[in-house]
C-alpha cells in the first residue's frame, strides 16, 4: 500500500442529518411493564412469566427510550451493556441493541429511523465505540449502518447414520470422565470454561451478572415435551475442561422404534479430547436418531470429527450485526493478523463524525487511527465495515459485491490479510427483543 499520499484533498465534510419527526425520550420510572409489553406487541408474542422475570432483572431501564403517541408507547429501542471479543481477544465496550419494535398502527411512519438515529448519537456521546443486534428480519439495518459480521451454522445430525472419529490420545494421558450434573448446580463450573472461551472467538460476549441464566431458561411451556435442560460435564484428570446442555424427547414409529431428538442448547470445551468426547456422548443418546444443534460457529471442530458431513445437513444463517459508532476507537481497540498501513474513505450516512478519510496503521500488537488529508487506498461505508470489523466477512468479498472500492492496486489484499481473523466469528446465544433459547 501508499505510504506517499498526496496531501491535496480534505477529508469528506459531514453532510446534513434529516431532523426527527418523533420525539424520542428516556423512559419514565414506573413505565418497564407498559414498555415491555409494547415490545412482545410489535414482535406479536407472549411468553412465560419466568421469562419475562429474567428480561427484567437483566434490563437496564436508563438505557431505554420510547416513542410516545399521546399516552401510548408506540416505538420502542433498549441498550444491554456488553464487553465483545474482538481480534486480538480485547474485550470492548458494546452496546448490544434490543426490544427495538414499533407497535403495528404505526408502522412506517419514521419511528424506527428516528429510534435508530437518537440511539447512534447517544451512544457516540457515551463513548462506546460498537453497538451490535440480532436482526428479527434482515433487510432492516444495513440502512442504519449494521453489516451482518457473525453467521451461524445449524446441524440437523442423523445421528444413527454417522460415526465421530476422535483425537489420538497422548500415551499416558490423564483419564478424560463424563458426569451428569444439574444444570444449576453445575453453573459455576460451566461459567468458568465459558468465560475462558470468550477471548479465543470475536463476537462472544463476556457474560456479567445474571447473564448466566439465560442459557438455562427452560419453562416448560417452550419444550415441545422434551425433559427438563441436562448437562454433561467433561473433565481431565478431575479438572472441568468441557460442558454440554441439551434436551431430549423421545418419540416412537409405527414400528415401535425409538426415533427420539437430542436438542443441543450449547457445548463448550477447552481441550479438543472433552470436545469430542462430549459430542460422542449427545450422538450416542439411546432412544434418539438426531441431534439437532441449531447455534454452532461456522468452523465448527465438529464438522471434521464426522464421518459423513452430509449427514448433518449444515445450514448457514445471519446472526450477529455489526455497527461501528466511532471508527477511530473501534478500529484501535482490535489487532490485526498482519502489519497494514491504510487510507479509508469512509461513506457514513447517520453518524457525520465517521465520515471521511482515516489512516489506520496496525499489527497484531495493536493500533492506531487517525483522520487524514491523504489519498484514500480503500472506500467503504459503515455497513461494509460493520460486516468486516470481526473478520469473519473479508473485504475482498464484499469487493466482489461492489460494497468496497480499492484505490490503491495490492491494497485490498493486504487489508483482507491484516482484518482477518484466526476463528470465526460467533454468537452464542441472543439477547435482542424477547428471545426465548430457539430450540
């Protein structure tokens, strides 16, 4: 790449923001159950109580606002307070956008523009550098300046079909045990592996105090009759090196056959033998024929231990979404797989303090970014970059779309090489509007 720009143009100058048409305000005290229900409305869903309960001791009601038709809330958006691995395993402040729902009279109106617009600002004046979403239907938020930056990969297994090659043992290797443990009181045990997990994978979220429930929500109402949530803990040599928590229902042919279904909620593990040894024990389940494992990351071990990858039926899917509300500070607070010396002419419609060109000079020790009158070696819009910030979409492919412009010959190669990522990025699990585990 140029590192002998010529200093004749001025970065791009911010252009005029669309005034809102609907006031946007902080949410009043007392007002949570009336904003709550406005959310389950606009996403046109009801939920066990015990649900609800978890949402509203994880809400943080300071970070809602809500569009107000006379007394009625008829917009609503919510902010969780998030730290998110990125490249390099830094854990960064991140706004993780949720509840973010329009009341159905009043659909298409401007609301959620106006939403959108008033929370990018607040988050820009707050200093949190990334807000993140799960997107309830796709096409929403690229206009807002998201770029889907996660994907997920759903298996389907025909379990009986298979067989999971496993990793040599190292001879005299410590024993590897499997136990059954109540999921609650294995809680401690299976935060702690989690939470060694999380700076390995950009996009997992470091989970802060009451976070951990959520992956044991299980009301009875949501298990389509499978038993209650089960975990399997895996340890080396006494130590806890792995986890699994899952469902099972068992349902019968005409023949009188078990055809039952392990539904896997998630599975974690920091030593490649446990990681095995746990899927062999959900594959190996009696009285099942599938596992069903809807959230897994797209370079997924698993994927190489079976026998027969057709067998899983592997589906890709959307997950995490990106925005980068202050480039300069979200651009720094990540490493990079190779040394980069760069000119990015960002396009950035909603947030004019992006806009403009940037030099960003890096390596996997860090980094630095800063405005620029240089030529530009790259050109993006905040979409774009949202979707390569984690590295799990490169800039290379979103070229081939039309969605980045190389300036500079050999720049983009070399952008795509430095952004990369080691690990996919991953979602493990939702936290947007009222989600209940997808099981």
């Amino acid at each position: 790449m140029s590192t002998t720009h010529a200093r004749t143009t001025a970065p791009a100058a911010p252009r005029a923001v669309r005034p809102p048409a609907w006031d946007v305000s902080a949410l009043l005290p007392g007002q949570w159950d009336a904003f709550y229900t406005a959310v389950l409305d606009a996403f046109h869903e009801s939920e066990p109580a015990g649900a609800t309960a978890l949402w509203r001791r994880l809400a943080e009601p300071e970070r809602c606002v809500a569009v107000r038709d006379g007394a009625d809330l008829v917009g609503t958006a919510g902010i969780f307070s998030f730290r998110m691995s990125v490249p390099g395993g830094h854990l960064v402040p991140t706004a993780g956008v949720t509840m973010v729902g329009v009341r159905p009279t009043h659909r298409r109106r401007g609301i959620l523009s106006d939403l959108m617009r008033h929370q990018l600002e607040s988050l820009q004046r707050q200093g949190e550098p990334l807000a993140v979403l799960t997107a309830s239907e796709a096409p929403i938020y690229e206009r807002f300046g998201y770029g889907a930056a996660a994907r997920q990969l759903s298996l389907d297994v025909q379990s009986r079909r298979i067989s999971l090659r496993t990793p040599a043992e190292p001879a005299g290797a410590p024993p590897l045990t499997l136990t059954l443990e109540d999921p609650y009181e294995a809680l401690e045990i299976t935060e702690e592996i989690y939470a060694r997990q999380v700076p390995t994978r950009p996009g997992m979220l470091a989970r802060a105090p009451g976070w951990e429930h959520l992956p044991l929500l299980d009301p009875p109402a949501t298990r389509a009759g499978a038993r209650p949530l089960e975990c399997v803990v895996a340890r080396i040599d006494g130590r806890p090196v792995g986890y699994a928590r899952y469902t099972v229902s068992v349902a019968w042919s005409a023949a009188n056959t078990a055809e039952g279904t392990v539904r896997v909620r998630d599975v974690e593990a920091t030593d490649p033998r446990a990681y095995a040894a746990l899927w062999r024990f959900l594959l190996d389940t009696d009285l099942t024929s599938r596992v069903v494992a809807p959230n897994r990351p797209v370079d997924d071990a698993l994927l190489h231990l079976v026998s027969d990858v057709r067998r899983c039926a592997p589906t890709v899917l959307d997950s995490l979404y990106v925005r980068v509300v202050d480039a300069p500070i979200a651009l720094t607070a990540r490493s990079y797989a190779a040394p980069l010396d760069l000119v990015l002419d960002l396009d950035d419609a909603l947030a004019p303090w992006n806009r403009g060109r940037w030099r960003l000079t890096g390596d996997a020790s860090g980094a630095v970014c800063a405005r620029t009158y240089d030529a530009p070696d790259l050109g993006l819009d905040a979409s774009a970059l949202g979707s390569a910030y984690l590295g799990g979409t490169t800039l290379t492919e979103l070229a081939a779309a039309g969605r980045v412009r190389e300036h500079t010959p050999g720049a983009l190669a070399a952008a795509t090489t430095a952004f990369a990522s080691p690990a996919a990025p991953w979602l493990p699990h939702g936290f947007c509007r009222s989600l209940l585990p997808r099981l």
